[in-house]
C-alpha cells in the first residue's frame, strides 16, 4: 500500500475545503435569505399568506436550471457554470431584498432560483471528483456541510434582525464574505473532466446512460425530497397545534428533526464507507419509517423529539447518495443532472399534496405519508446492485 506524500494529502485536504465551501456558502445564502423574509414581505407589501405562492418562483427557478443542467456540463463544464451561477446566487439577494413591487420580488425570487439551482448541478459533480480522488466517500459530509451552513445563515438572520440590521444590509455583508472566501478555495476545485466535443449530440449521450437503475434513483431522490419537504413544513405544526403540545414544543421537535439531518450527514461517510452505498440507503429509509410511525403514535415531548430526530437521520444521506450512486452509472455528470432534475418538483408538489391530504383527512393520516414513502425508498433500494458498493483507492 502506497504512502501518499505530504504535498498529495496537501491537496487533498485543499479540494475537500474547496467543495465544502460550496455547498456551507449556498446552505448560508439559502438560510439568511430565509431568516428575513418576513421583513421582506413588510417592506414589499405583501401579507404572509402569499409567501408561498412566491415561494414557488425560485422554485420555478430551479426546476428551469436544472433542465438545462446536464447540456451546461457538457458544454462549459462545472468549474465555468460555477462562475457563473455564484455571482447570481451570492448578489441576487440584497437586490431582491430591495425590491419595490411584489412583480419585481417574484422576478427576482425566480432569478435567484435559476441561479441556485445552475449551481446545484456542478456542486455535485464536484463532490464526486473529490470522492473519486480520495478513494472514499465524502458526498454526504458535503451535503452536511449545506445542513451547518443553512442553520449559521438562520443565526446571522436572528443576530442581524436583533441588532436592527435590514436585510439588504445583511444580504450584501455575506455576500461579500462568502465571495472572498470562495475566491480563494475556487482554485483548489478538483480537475473536472474536459467537455465533451460539440459534434456529440447530448440527446445520444442521455440514451446510452439512461438505463432501469437510473430511473430508481430517479425514484428514490424524488420520493426522499417529499419526504423532507413534509418533515420540514408540517412537523412544528403537528407537533404545536395538532397534537397541542404548544409553539416551543413545535419548534424543539423541529429542531431535533433539523439538527439529526446534519448529524447524519457529517457521521454518514464513516458509515458509508463500512456498509457500502445501498446498505446505507436501505437502512436510513427503515429508520426514518419507523421514526415517522413513532412520531404520529407516541405519546409526549420527549418521544416526539426523539423520534423526529429518527426521521431526520434517517433521510439525511439518501439524497448525496442517490447522487453519489447515479455518478457511478455511465455518463455519470448526465446521470446526475438527471436525478437532481426528477427530485426538485418534489419541493413543488409536496406541501400543496400534504396540505390537501390534511384537509381531507386530517394531517396526522397525511403525515404518515413519510411512513410509506420512506418504506418504498427501502424496498427500492433493492434495485440498486448489492450492498456493497466501497470505493476503490484511486490508481
């Protein structure tokens, strides 16, 4: 077995930082814009009860990059889409924070969409350079490292809305910041491989890598983000309102559920490493059924948080490895932007469908949707290959 040298483990430890920063600086963005839109709506004009339906601009957004993800790759590459869709993601937020009309803020939600979602594709294909240079898995740390940056963006929004900060003023602040620091770990990105020559048609290409494993993973990625869109959107309410258990309660149990994600996330590669890529995928969706289960029938904070936290562990390495594993399949940079391609609508139909589902039913029945969906994600994963699935060192 070799011994790497001290200037290989020097990059090494360089690329990981670099990729890191990515996904920590979009998970920061995402979570400070979140943390103010309420002072957004104020200065706008816009009642609460409309935010979700602007919402869907910069989910719009996504879904319209995403579509195009796959012919970016293959015609740029990820490290000039990056230059991209950063600059968008980065800028776009104190400009869309001081916007005058409800018009312009849903233009400006859906640019930023567009922006994030250019640069989901090229994120991901740079955390799968990284595992592939390594020998080992890393996708799952990077997406914690989107779960660390979410919850600090929700505390730089807290501090700034308690120190009198407007939210352009602190949209523009980490903005800057994180442009600076991306500007230095931009040049440790990993070596992405060349563009493929204009003369080869993308649609040829989709047809050779599109095989019945590719439409699992399709599956599986777009039935984990309705899962996590439900846990995200309902479980304060069910565990505050439905259940009476109160606010704080509410917003403890989410806290759990949140705070599990990450967890999973940072511990997932260790994990992943020893059970290999499927085993992991099996395991967490039966953890997050029976934590959902547990979550709708026990009685008490306690077991309501605790169970949260099951869900959340449960569901917080099913997508990077859904991508992880499609970056495996022939055409790997297409197989990816496929499957981010099928998970997002998820975010777009989930709370409409649960939210149906609880007027009809009532959101406890509703909420056991996670049950049975998670179940059908382990059940999928059986048509993923053997539980195997290590990385190889590299050659």
């Amino acid at each position: 077995m070799g011994v790497s040298s001290p200037a290989a483990v020097a990059d090494g430890v360089r690329v990981r930082v670099a990729v890191l920063a990515l996904f920590a600086s979009c998970g920061l963005t995402v979570g400070s814009w979140a943390s103010r839109v309420p002072a957004v709506l104020a200065h706008v004009g816009v009642a609460a009860e409309r935010w979700g339906f602007l919402a869907l601009c910069t989910a719009v957004g996504t879904v319209a990059a995403l579509t195009r993800a796959r012919r970016w790759h293959r015609r740029f590459g990820p490290r000039r889409v990056l230059a991209v869709a950063l600059p968008g993601m980065l800028f776009l937020p104190p400009v869309v924070a001081a916007a005058p009309s409800p018009t312009l803020l849903a233009a400006g939600l859906f640019a930023h969409g567009v922006a994030t979602g250019a640069a989901q594709h090229p994120m991901n294909v740079s955390g799968l350079a990284a595992e592939r240079l390594s020998g080992r898995p890393m996708l799952a740390g990077f997406h914690g490292g989107f779960s660390l940056g979410l919850l600090a963006g929700g505390l730089v929004g807290a501090a700034a809305a308690a120190a009198g900060v407007g939210p352009v003023a602190q949209h523009a602040a980490v903005a800057v910041l994180l442009a600076a620091f991306l500007a230095v770990s931009r040049r440790w990105l990993p070596p992405a491989p060349a563009p493929a020559p204009p003369a080869e048609p993308v649609r040829a290409t989709a047809r050779r890598a599109w095989n019945g494993r590719i439409a699992v993973l399709m599956l599986v990625a777009f039935l984990t983000l309705l899962c996590e869109g439900a846990m995200n959107q309902w479980t304060a309410v069910f565990v505050g309102t439905t259940r009476g258990l109160g606010d704080a309660a509410g917003a403890l149990a989410f806290a759990s559920f949140a705070l599990a994600m990450a967890a999973g996330r940072l511990a997932g590669d260790r994990v992943t490493a020893r059970l290999g890529r499927v085993a992991v995928v099996r395991l967490g969706a039966l953890l997050a059924a029976a934590g959902a289960a547990g979550f709708l029938l026990l009685p008490g904070l306690g077991p309501v948080c605790l169970t949260a936290g099951a869900v959340g562990a449960g569901l917080s390495c099913l997508m990077p490895l859904t991508l992880a594993l499609a970056g495996r399949e022939a055409g790997g940079g297409d197989a990816v932007a496929t499957v981010l391609l099928a998970s997002w609508p998820a975010l777009v139909v989930g709370p409409p469908v649960i939210a149906g589902l609880a007027t009809a039913v009532g959101l406890r029945p509703a909420l056991a949707v996670v049950a049975v969906l998670a179940t059908a994600i382990a059940v999928l994963a059986s048509r993923l290959g053997p539980p195997a699935g290590r990385l190889r060192p590299p050659a």
